[in-house]
C-alpha cells in the first residue's frame, strides 16, 4: 500500500511554510527532510528520496524554507532557517506516535539541521545528503566548528566528485566529531550525485540514497 500523503502549512514565527506529510501503513520511523538552496521540496530528487524511503516503512516530512515560499532566491540567514527546522520537528514529533525522528537534508537544508541541532533541537540522528563542507575552491572556508560538540548518530553521504567537500577533506572532519559520524562516498558522483557516463533521472539518483540512509538508520535504531 503506497503511502498517504498530506498536504500541510506549518506555523514558523509570525508566518507559516508548506510541507507534504507521508505515512507508510506501518512505519518504523519518521525523518524531516530538508532542501538545498537552489530547489524547494517539490524537487524531483527530494521526492525520489522520499517515496524510497515511504516504500522501506519511514514517515517522511518535506517543507520548504520561508525564503521559498516567498518565491526568493537568496537562502533564509541561519536564524530563520532553524527556527523552521524547531517548527517541523516539533510537528513531525507530535505525529511520530513515540517512533524516532530523524533529520535530513540536501546541502544547505543538512548544514542548517546541523546546527539547530547544535542549538539545542533534539533528533534521533543526522543525515546529510552532500555536505556543503566550504564553499567550491575555498577549501579554507569551513563550516564546521558546530559539528564537533554533537554526539548523535551522523551519516555524510557525499560524491567523490563533490566541489564542497573533495575526498580527504570531509574525512578527517567526521574523525574529530567522534565515532557517531559516517562518512559514505558515493563513486563518481557531484553534489547532485550525477555521475558521468551514467544519465539518471533526478527521481532515480534521490531513490539510489535511500538504501545507505536506511541500512545507516537499521543500524543505530538496533543499537538503541
């Protein structure tokens, strides 16, 4: 049975954000999941992602950032930004029925779950599909410092062709944060996880990472 789909506003501050709720029949798990700067929840990756990880019994949340819903370009400041990270998981909480909520997101939408975590937003882990490590040719920029205070389960799945965080970098970054980080790199992918000589569809390249999501997230929910 596919699973059922709701279409929602959520209240952030003084102003609300869309989201689409899906509930597999029998699920074992709930997750958020965030956008990258460039796209909104409606893209076709996210939704590939996200109809993966329904077929595998996980509730999944997708909403847009304010600065989407208002129909600009330019990503909302960190503060806005996770303060509607602390409204979605609150609402995806108040329907999980007890299960562990889990917190995802596309480069942008990942960096800013890390860090409403950071400030004190409770989620059974992290997953972080492209970590938008430095900006591309700025390898000294990192956007780390926030990470290494974090003990809950992380999973960076990156490409090995990432301009954000190249292999060798992100690496030695997860080795610092402790045994809780993963670092998974994807053969040949770029941030979007394209890989050359092999045309996907972005539903497909988002549905090809929910199989080392959900083994990641098997692994821990066993532990606890």
């Amino acid at each position: 049975m596919p699973a059922q789909s709701e279409h929602l506003t959520v209240a952030v501050g003084e102003g609300k954000v869309s989201a689409v709720c899906a509930q597999p029949a029998d699920p074992w798990a709930s997750m958020v999941v965030a956008h990258g700067a460039g796209s909104g929840m409606e893209h076709p990756f996210l939704t590939g992602f996200t109809d993966a990880m329904n077929d595998s019994g996980v509730a999944t949340w997708r909403f847009n950032f304010p600065y989407r819903e208002a129909g600009k370009k330019f990503p909302d400041r960190a503060p806005a930004a996770i303060e509607t990270w602390r409204a979605l998981m609150s609402a995806a909480e108040d329907r999980a029925d007890g299960l562990p909520v889990w917190a995802c997101g596309k480069s942008f939408g990942g960096r800013m779950a890390s860090m409403a975590v950071a400030e004190g937003m409770q989620a059974a882990g992290l997953v972080f599909l492209g970590y938008p490590l430095h900006p591309p040719g700025k390898p000294e920029k990192l956007r780390d410092e926030h990470l290494y205070g974090l003990s809950l389960p992380m999973l960076f799945l990156q490409g090995t062709r990432d301009p954000f965080a190249l292999p060798g970098e992100l690496e030695p970054v997860a080795e610092r944060i402790g045994q809780s980080a993963v670092v998974e790199r994807i053969d040949g992918g770029n941030h979007m996880f394209e890989v050359r000589g092999n045309k996907r569809a972005q539903e497909q390249i988002g549905a090809s990472l929910a199989a080392p999501v959900l083994d990641f997230m098997r692994g821990h929910q066993s532990r606890s």
